[in-house]
C-alpha cells in the first residue's frame, strides 16, 4: 500500500459518506453502555460524525494513520475469515483509539471497540474487515464526542493552578 495524500482525501470521503452505516451504531453501543452503567448517553447524528471525522482528519499526522487503518480494514479478507480474526480486531482496536484521542479516551475507545464489534456484522459482499472498521469508527467517534454525564464538567481530581 502506498498512502499518499490523495489517499488520504479519498478515505475521508469514504469514512464521511459512512454516517448513515455509523451513526446508528454509534447511538446503539451508546443505549447499550447507557443500559449497562445506568446512564443516560446523548444520541449524535450525521453532522456531529461528519464533524468529528474533519477534526480527525484536520491532524494531518494523525490523519495519515487513519488513513492506512481504514485502507486495510476496508480490504482486509482471510479466507474462511476465522484465521483473519486477530489481525482484524487488533486493526479496529487501534483505529478506534487514534479516533478518540489521548488518554483516558483512547483506552476507553478500545474497550468499546468490543463492545461495537460484537454487535456488529457485515455484507457478505463486503471484505471481513469493514464490519470491524465500522465498530471503529462508531467506538472511536462515540468516545471522542460529549453525551456522558462524567464528561459534563471538570474533572473533580483536577489540581487548582496557583
């Protein structure tokens, strides 16, 4: 694979023109996290996921890595798919967490990378990736994004400046 910026502007548009794939995964692993930690979690729609796709790609360091996970996501096919499984999964779970962010979210990002995943299954026509790529993108944005009530104010372990 060679990345190029052209590369990198046609994975954004693909990533862009994923919303209406993404967006209700998004809100469906935030119900389902909601549910498990008694939470209510805000709902996103298509232009908060399209916003938080330009902020991603703005950084263009970040962007290139972006980029090339998609790229291999979106080819990514074993045959019979199980012997595939490790590698796909290790893919989703680090582009999820270079959507989120820095610490703590990255780390959150990747846990909820499962949590998307297993929730998710893809187009027999489509390479056995991009289900895992679609997890991504959804554990990534929905990190990443406000609606937690823990993410509404300061964080009360912050220290005072002086």
């Amino acid at each position: 694979m060679h990345v190029t910026p052209a590369v990198v502007a046609e994975e954004y548009e693909w990533v862009r023109d994923r919303a209406d794939v993404v967006v209700p995964l998004v809100n469906e692993t935030r119900d389902h996290l909601g549910d498990t930690f008694g939470v209510d979690v805000a709902h996103i729609d298509g232009s908060a996921y399209r916003d938080t796709m330009a902020a991603v790609f703005a950084d263009g360091d970040r962007a290139v890595n972006v980029a090339a996970l998609i790229r291999l996501l979106r080819t990514l096919d074993v045959e019979g798919d199980y012997p595939g499984f490790v590698v796909d999964e290790l893919l989703g779970r680090e582009l999820a967490g270079m959507l989120a962010g820095d610490q703590p979210l990255r780390l959150l990002a990747e846990a909820t990378f499962h949590v998307a995943d297993v929730r998710t299954h893809g187009d027999e026509s489509e390479a056995a990736g991009v289900d895992d790529l679609d997890a991504a993108l959804a554990a990534g944005v929905q990190t990443r994004l406000p609606g937690w009530p823990w993410q509404e104010g300061p964080s009360p372990f912050a220290l005072e400046g002086e």
